[in-house]
C-alpha cells in the first residue's frame, strides 16, 4: 500500500474519563503523553493520549454515551491487541493490579500466546505474544520473498 506505513492510534470514547486513565495508566503502565482542551474553549479535556511506543498511541475521548461499548458480534472495531514480550508475566501483572482476564491463556490459530482482558467500558483487548512460528511471520518471510 504506497503511504502507509503504520497504524499510528486507535481513538476511544470512553464513558469516565478517570476510571479509563486508571486502567490505562495505573494499570497497564501506558505512559499519558499529553492532553488537549476542547476546541470549543469550554472546561475540560478533548482528549488524552497514551504512548504506547513513540509512534503508537492510544487516544481516549471522555464523555461517551452508553455504558459499554458494543459486543463482539456488533459492527465496530472488535478489539485491540497489545503485544507483549512474556504473556505469562503481563498475565501475573494483570492478575497484581486485579484485571480479571475474560479468556484465559490460549494458543491462539495464528500460533500465537493470547489472553483477553476488558477496559472499563467493555472494550476487547488482545494481549498476544509472537512466537517464533507463527503465521504472521510466516507471511512477511514469504511476502520478502515475492519482493526480492
């Protein structure tokens, strides 16, 4: 795809914006970046974003309607996924800071470790861990292969 190069952030709504960075930041260990006031120049935050690396961000939008974001089998973004390195450590982490996991450790179709866990609005979440063997891989060597 000419351009594209990454998948920059994801952008949530979220219903209480403390409860979300309590999770997101006390919890998981994602870094607030910085927050910018509404446009409007009313009270209050627009927006928030967390550093998940340098160039990967999650942004969290305060004040959304509802109390939980739409099931798995609704039309809207399934989950996110976050990779870690040791899916039995970030499990033990998860289980310190009292995240319940909703799926428990699986090998995943993809040959992947994977576990589940929900934010405080009921989105998915993805922890996985790459293997070795697994199909991603698996595709990028073939995909470098077409391209050489």
């Amino acid at each position: 795809m000419p351009g594209f190069k990454q998948l920059a952030h994801v952008a949530l709504k979220v219903k209480n914006l403390d409860s979300s960075l309590d999770f997101y930041v006390n919890k998981l260990g994602l870094a607030e970046m910085m927050s910018l006031p509404k446009p409007d120049g009313s009270p209050g935050v627009w927006l928030v974003y967390l550093r998940i690396t340098d160039d990967q961000y999650l942004e969290l939008f305060p004040d959304g309607a509802g109390d939980r974001a739409p099931g798995k089998d609704a039309v809207a973004i399934n989950h996110i996924c976050l990779g870690v390195e040791n899916l039995d450590e970030t499990i033990a982490h998860m289980r310190k800071v009292g995240i319940p996991l909703t799926i428990q450790k699986k090998m995943a179709a993809d040959k992947n470790w994977q576990a589940w866990i929900e934010d405080p609005d009921g989105n998915r979440i993805e922890l996985m861990q790459i293997m070795p063997d697994c199909l991603q891989l698996q595709a990028i060597a073939r995909l470098k292969e077409v391209a050489a």
